[in-house]
C-alpha cells in the first residue's frame, strides 16, 4: 500500500517573509491531510521553512544538491548540509536543471547516491519534452533517465527513493497530461524498477506525477492505478491551491 506523497516545489520563488507567510497559511490547511505532504523552497528559505514546520506533518525538502559531502566546490550546497537542515527530501535531475544548468544522468546518478549516504531522499525527475513525445521516444528517453538514475543503487536504497514523472510539456504550460498518459508512463516506470530490482521493490516505490497539476484536475489524475501522488510547481505557491491539491489525494 503506497501512501500517495505531495511534494511542492517553490523553485526560485519566496524570500523569507514570503515562506513564512505561506506555510504559516499552509499548515492548518493539511493537518489531517490522508497523503505525505512536503516542501521545497529554495536554500535561503530552508531554515526559516523547517523551523516553522516543526510539529507539523509537512516534511521539508530541497531543489538540488552537490554530490560531493564537501570541499572545493564554490557555491554548492551538499546532502549532509541539507540534512543538518532538517530535510527529508531532494528534488535531484528537474528538467529545469538538466535543461538551463546542464544536469545529465550520470550527475543524476551521483548526486542520488549522496543524498542516500546522508539519509536524504531523493525525488528523481524524469520527463521526455514534447520533441520527443511527438517523436514516439518517450518511453526510450525515460528508460534512459531512470536507469541512469538507479545506476548502482540497490533495492534498499531504491526503497529510499522516489520518481517524479514530469514530462517537460506540461511543466509550467497549464497543460497537464492526461490521466491516461500520466498512467501510462508511470505503469512503464514501475515495469522498468521491476526490471532493475523486483516486484516488491517497484511495487513500493513511489511515482509522482508533475506538469501543470492543479485543484481541478488533481482527483483525476491521483486516482490512476500507478500514480502515487505529485510533484506541484506553479500551484505550490498558493496555500489554498497546494492544500486542494492535498487533500484531493486518495
Ligand atoms: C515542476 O516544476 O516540478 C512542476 C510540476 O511545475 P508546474 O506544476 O508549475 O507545472
């Protein structure tokens, strides 16, 4: 039994006014909420964030993360900080990344196995464009991306881990898939972990949908057999339409 998990990612958005403000409306809003709930602001915000969710059933996370622990790399952020922070979650490998700072599934791979050393889970995006859609590549592209990710991990740290299906069309573009493609997808990326590791372990891990997903289009797409809950963009930013999203989860 996979308990539906609803992650926001606040992407470069929310000073910490803004943060405060939003969770603050957030919280009663998902007390009783059924499904996992988390967070995603960005590093600047992840202190204030997770010292407001204290107590709460809102679990913090971050957009990204070195793959080194430490050392010499100028400007990174790594796991066991972001552990020291309080974060249960990374987002690693959005297509944002992959596309305007060059993320590629080898670093994918990498940064996964930090996050896992520092007892972080990662949130592994995964996502054809439209491009490639068209083209009839999506389940090559994320056949690719998804064993790229998973390259080296085990069924345990598989069971530490979670897929975010984005496909890259609907990402910020109001057009969300529908349900029949959100399904589709995600029973072909649960075949693959079966592939990689086995049933059980695929059958326990979750898949998240992400593109365009909001209020009214969430009961839909969370009731397909194989999607397990969503990663929220756009719809993040607002306390009411975050929390319709929600509760809105089975
Ligand atoms: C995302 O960026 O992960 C996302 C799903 O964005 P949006 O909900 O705005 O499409």
């Amino acid at each position: 039994m996979r308990i539906a998990f609803i992650a926001g990612n606040w992407k470069l958005n929310k000073t910490r006014p803004e943060a405060r403000a939003l969770v603050e409306a957030l919280k009663p809003l998902v007390a009783n909420a059924k499904a996992e709930v988390a967070v995603c602001p960005p590093f600047t915000a992840l202190e204030t964030v997770g010292a407001l969710l204290t107590g709460s059933n809102i679990r913090l996370g971050a957009q990204n993360c070195c793959h080194e622990p430490s050392g010499a790399f100028t400007g990174e952020v790594s796991p066991p900080m972001l552990k020291d922070l309080g974060c249960d979650y990374c987002i690693v490998g959005h297509s944002e990344r992959r596309q305007y700072f060059g993320e590629t599934d080898e670093g994918v791979n990498k940064k996964a196995k930090a996050l896992l050393a520092a007892g972080i889970k990662p949130i592994l995006c995964v996502g054809e464009t439209l491009a490639q859609r068209e083209a009839n590549e999506t389940e090559k592209v994320v056949e690719r991306q998804v064993c790229g990710a998973y390259a080296g991990l085990s069924a345990a740290d598989a069971l530490q881990t979670v897929v975010a299906y984005e496909p890259v069309w609907a990402i910020g573009t109001g057009r969300n898939a529908t349900p029949q493609q959100a399904q589709d997808a995600h029973k072909f990326i649960r075949g693959l972990l079966a592939k990689l590791y086995d049933q059980a372990t695929a059958g326990a891990v979750r898949i998240q949908y992400g593109g365009s997903m909001k209020p009214s289009n969430a009961a839909e797409l969370l009731s397909q057999p194989d999607v397990d809950g969503g990663l929220i963009g756009g719809a993040s930013l607002k306390a009411e339409d975050f929390a319709g999203i929600v509760n809105a989860a089975p």
